[in-house]
C-alpha cells in the first residue's frame, strides 16, 4: 500500500507572513510546550530532536530520532513502543522520597508502603522493573483479579513488601490468597463486598491461616477529573458505614477482630484537584479512627490511587494536575497525622497506590508519516461570463467579506457550501463548475480566518474554520491498538515530532491511522500557548525520500494492555532502553510485535489451513487457465511471506 501526496496543498499556519523567520529549537519547545509536559524526562536538543532524559534534565540524555534510526538498522520496525527503564527508577525514588520527606517533615511515626496496581500496565518486564527498583523501599503490587494474583505471588518476594488483594474474589482466590502467608508473602485481602467477609473467615479456618484483612469503605466525598463517578456512595466496590460496623461486629464474634489490619478507598483517576484529594483523606481519617476506637488495631490506611499527572502542562484541566508529587505526599501525611493525633490513634502506615504516576513516562510511541491529503488555497479568479450564478454568489462572498460583517458572511459561505453538493447532485452543476466553486470556498475561508482570529464576536468560526483548514496526515499506527484512551475517553496525548525541530512548521493537520474506521484519527492536541486544546497539529511539510516521524509521549500507563485489534493491526515491536552515565544505551530487551499470522491465530485462523485453501484455489486457476504456474507459485510465496509479516506498513523509503 503506498499513499502519496495529492494535488493540494495547506493554508499557511499563523503568522504565515513569518514562515521565512528565523526558527529555533526553543521556539518549538515553546510551541509544543515540552518543557511543560515532559516532566524533566524530555526535552529539545540544539540540533532540533527530542531527548530523554530519564535521570533529569542534568543528567545523561539519548537523542530520539538517532535512537529510532539505529533501531531500525538492527532490523527493528516502526511503529515502535519505546520503554525506559530508568525513567521507572527515577519515579520510584521521586514518590517515595517525596513521602520521606513529608514523613520526616511532620515527624509522622508510621512509614510509607506504596504498591503498583499491575491492571496498569502488566507486562512482565515492567512489573520485574517496579520489583527490582521498589526493593529498597518495599514497593508492594495489587491485584484485581485472580490471574494477576497469580503474577503477584510469583513476581512479589521482597521482604515485607504488601501484596493487596482487590475486585471479585471466589474461594479459589480467597484460599490462594491465604496460603501465599506460607511462602513468606504479606498478602491482605481486602473486602469489597460484603458477603466476601464470611468467605474469607470460613477459608481461613478450613485451612487453619488467620487472614489479613481490609475494609474498603465507599466514601461520599465528591471526587473530581474524568473518573469522578466511580467514586462515591454508588461506587462499584466498597461497604457501607453500616455494612462496615456489621463486619466489626461479626470479626467480633468470630474471635478475629485482630485481622483485620487495612482501611482501604478509592476516590478514582487522575485526580486533577488537590482538594479533592485532601476532603477525601479526612472523610477516610475519620473512619480509620472510627474503627480503631471500636476495637480494631489497624496497622494500613489505603488511600488507593488517583495521583494525576501532566499531560498537557496546563495544570487547570482533567489531563492536568494543579498539584505537585510532593504535595500530594504532604497533604497525605500532615490530614492523617492531625486527625489521628486528635483522637489519640496510633499513626497508621500509608499505602498508596499509584500507578500512573509511576509509569506512564516511561514509554512512549514512535511512527512514521506515510502521506498526506492537504488543502490547497488557489488564488481566486473573478468568475467568467459562463460560470455559474452559485461562482458568482462565492465570488462575492469572497470580494465583500471583513472583520466587521464575517457572521453574516459565514453563514451564507456554509449555506452555499452545502449547495455545491446539492446541484451536482441534482445534474445541475458540472464538475468544472463544482471545482472552481470549491476553490473559491477555500479561498474565502482562508480570508475569513485571517479576520475571525483575535476577534472575540468570531471566536467560533474561527475554530471551525482551523479544523475545516487542516491538512490529513496518514500515519502507520493504529489508534485502537496503541492508544485507546485517546478514542474511548478523548485522552490527550503529547504528539510531537522527534526530529527537524529547528525547522518552522509550516502546516497545520489532523492525524490518521491505518484503520478503516473514522474514529481512527488523532484531532485533539496540547494548546501550549493557551493551555488549553486545539484541533490540529502544527507540522512540517513531508521531504520527498525522507522518514518524518512523531512520537506520542506519556503513553506507559494502560494504553498497552487496553489496547485492541481493529482490523487486525496487533502488538508494536517493544524495546526497553537503558542509558548509561556516558549517554550510550543498552537494548536491555526486545518485545516483538505481532505478526499476521498471530493475529489471524487471534481469530482461530491457522497458517496451515489458509495456506491451503489458497494453494487449492491456484490449482484451480491453474487448470482453467486463468493463472500460470509461476504466478501461482509466486502468490504462495507472497502469501506466505506475508503471513509472517508485520501487521503494520514497512516504508517505501
């Protein structure tokens, strides 16, 4: 499949008149607002191509665009999924550094116990990475179902370390669970639903295993960010205040009010308020003291995920944060330590559970562009004694527009938009006739942007008219595949492109996928400038016989393991990257993408089978004398070979 550039060309992008200006790579990290999203870890070198810098800006950098270039020489195919375990390090030092310090700071008598939610990304070289370098602060995992208990149990051995049992639990979980006491595991399940409780109790005494236990507590303070519904009183997991004292109760009356050892709750994603961090630790402070004071001698208090990061470096939206790590450690420590101080309770030890935090840095997504559809802007020509009265009728839209009269205009411009379709639909207007009208309507909607931008009375049209402006970049990635949030939840991303950043970009454009679906585009982007959105990316022109690629930064968390296979395109080729004090690297490991024939395995369609279906209908053309036998064998050859192919486009470059 080859896409190439067609006829059109863009509008210029703002300030066209300064396309020719002397551009730099700071004016792009500006532009882009790098500096504001990538977090220390990313930045733009003088030579106009993205960095990482997994250990902070002061520390060893790896030039990106060479990185994909080496890559490849190794035999390694774009799109890629790049992963840096450094950049994992450095957020397990940096969460729980910032919890000593508010620990030290508040001369808070517990510690802090942070466990990674494997449903966060469980990909067996990111969960050996949290265990390697959460060793020396006991960083713990969770579990939210059976299976993942399962790479809980085998992955967990540091010592002390929390092994937090979440979700839908059955007695084979439950007994699971218990047993791994056995193996030195330090495992507590936690009671979602209430009927679980007695389950537990049973299990543990058909296998004669006091249980750990804890209670998660369905809190009423509101939260807030795109998951705020899944908190509250009508949250899917967590008991009641009443359900919570009957299980005192029944503890009680089972003799094991002493296991239970956890207060857990959950108050969603992604918080982007602090504030609504802060009223939920009160609300769940004053139920952990609450249950001590009726008998029950806490160790834990699971204040669960929810610590935001920045997307888009705004700090005022749900892909923001308007919070720092350390005050979310602050807030944490210094709520709990005055409510357990005034109700005379011991300070309890602070799990959280902060996946996102911890690794969506730490990859990011590398493709190339394959081609573009781009508007072209003709210089309009007053229309000739033939045309047709809807020419003239642009024409003069065209000629007569101004700052001052551009809604009414607009208007009219959209109305006889509509009419160009309409007529030549109906026989009345030539295909000649459509195009000039066509190119008039460009040409007036470019003039009329000119005059809508800055204007507060226009400041509608002048977003319609951005987007209805945009070139169409053809990019080889799958959205569905590699970024599933950004359709399912209208996540924004960081895109930027790795390279020729000390170029100007000259186009505006909206990003595509390889899909057939229209719901496989990328069309919302960071507004450094704003801090808000916009529905473009400004872009450079593609050179003939020259690679363009971008990357989709902060992409590590969830993206991977939600992501499906629309029209088959599967798994990217994954390479775990290691910078050395140098700022050489080390391909620490190499994750191959799906081929073909995996996915059609997906589907329960096996290499064997087709390969004969096919090679049986070749004999039959063969014996008709609609195919020789040398286009025969060459269509099992290409047949063949493209079953063992990537799912993806390799370059025509």
């Amino acid at each position: 499949m080859e896409i190439t550039k067609s006829s059109i060309s863009t509008p210029a992008i703002k300030n066209n008149e300064k396309n020719h200006e002397e551009w730099n790579s700071r004016k792009s990290a500006e532009l882009y607002g790098i500096n504001y999203w990538g977090s220390q870890y990313f930045r733009i070198n003088e030579q106009g191509h993205v960095e990482v810098t997994p250990a902070g800006l002061n520390g060893p950098a790896l030039d990106l665009f060479h990185l994909v270039e080496d890559l490849k020489e190794r035999g390694i195919r774009v799109p890629i999924l790049l992963r840096f375990p450094d950049i994992v390090k450095s957020r397990v030092e940096l969460l729980n550094g910032c919890f000593a310090k508010a620990i030290e700071e508040n001369k808070y008598t517990a510690k802090f116990c942070g466990v990674y939610p494997i449903k966060v990304n469980q990909q067996r070289h990111l969960v050996e990475e949290i265990v390697e370098f959460g060793q020396n602060h006991a960083i713990g995992l969770e579990a939210g179902s059976k299976p993942e208990l399962m790479i809980c149990l085998a992955m967990m051995d540091t010592k002390g370390a929390l092994i937090i049992c979440n979700g839908f639990k059955d007695e084979d979980y439950i007994e699971m669970a218990l047993i791994s006491q056995k193996l030195g595991r330090n495992t507590l399940i936690v009671v979602d639903r209430y009927s679980e409780l007695k389950t537990i109790i049973d299990a543990g005494k058909r296998l004669d295993i006091r249980p750990k236990i804890g209670f998660r507590t369905k809190l009423n303070t509101p939260s807030s960010g795109r998951w705020a519904e899944t908190a509250g009183a009508k949250s899917k997991f967590g008991l009641t205040p009443s359900e919570i004292v009957r299980g005192v109760e029944y503890l009680r009356a089972e003799n094991s009010l002493d296991c239970l050892e956890l207060l857990h709750f959950h108050i969603g994603s992604q918080i982007p308020s602090i504030q609504s961090i802060k009223a939920a630790i009160k609300e769940g402070a004053r139920v952990y003291t609450e249950l001590y004071a009726m008998g029950a001698q806490l160790k834990y208090i699971d204040v669960g995920g929810g610590l935001g990061i920045d997307y888009d470096g705004s700090g005022k939206s749900d892909s923001s944060t308007n919070y720092s790590e350390q005050e979310y450690a602050n807030d944490i420590v210094a709520t709990l330590q005055s409510i357990c101080d005034e109700k005379h309770v011991p300070h309890p030890n602070i799990v959280s559970e902060s996946g996102r935090a911890l690794v969506a840095h730490s990859s990011l997504l590398v493709f190339d562009v394959l081609g573009t559809n781009e508007v072209q802007i003709q210089v309009p020509q007053p229309p000739l004694e033939k045309d047709s009265r809807l020419v003239y009728d642009f024409w003069e839209i065209y000629r007569n527009v101004s700052r001052e009269n551009i809604n009414e205009y607009y208007n009219d411009l959209i109305e006889k938009r509509r009419d160009i379709l309409q007529l030549f639909t109906y026989g009345v207007l030539s295909l000649d006739q459509r195009a000039k009208a066509e190119d008039l309507f460009w040409a007036t909607a470019t003039k009329m942007m000119s005059f809508a931008k800055n204007n507060k009375d226009a400041e509608d049209i002048y977003y319609a008219l951005e987007l209805e402006l945009s070139d169409t970049y053809f990019c080889n990635f799958s959205v569905f595949q590699s970024l599933p949030d950004s359709w399912a939840l209208n996540q924004v991303f960081p895109v930027i492109p790795i390279h020729r950043l000390n170029e100007k970009p000259d186009r505006r454009a909206t990003l595509v996928d390889l899909t057939c679906d229209s719901d496989g585009h990328l069309s919302r982007f960071i507004d450094a400038e704003s801090g808000g959105e916009q529905n473009y990316l400004e872009i450079h022109s593609l050179t003939p016989n020259q690679c363009y690629f971008l990357g989709v930064f902060i992409s590590g968390a969830y993206q991977e393991i939600l992501g499906d296979m629309h029209n088959l395109f599967g798994d990217t080729d994954t390479v775990h990257i290691t910078l050395t004090d140098h700022g050489t690297y080390k391909v620490e490991h190499v994750v191959e993408g799906d081929s073909v024939r995996d996915v059609l395995a997906y589907v329960e369609y096996q290499k064997s089978e087709l390969l004969e279906l096919v090679r049986k209908s070749a004999e039959q053309g063969i014996a008709g004398g609609s195919i020789s036998r040398s286009e025969a064998r060459l269509l099992l050859e290409l047949y063949e070979k493209g079953l063992n192919a990537y799912t993806y486009l390799r370059e025509n470059i």
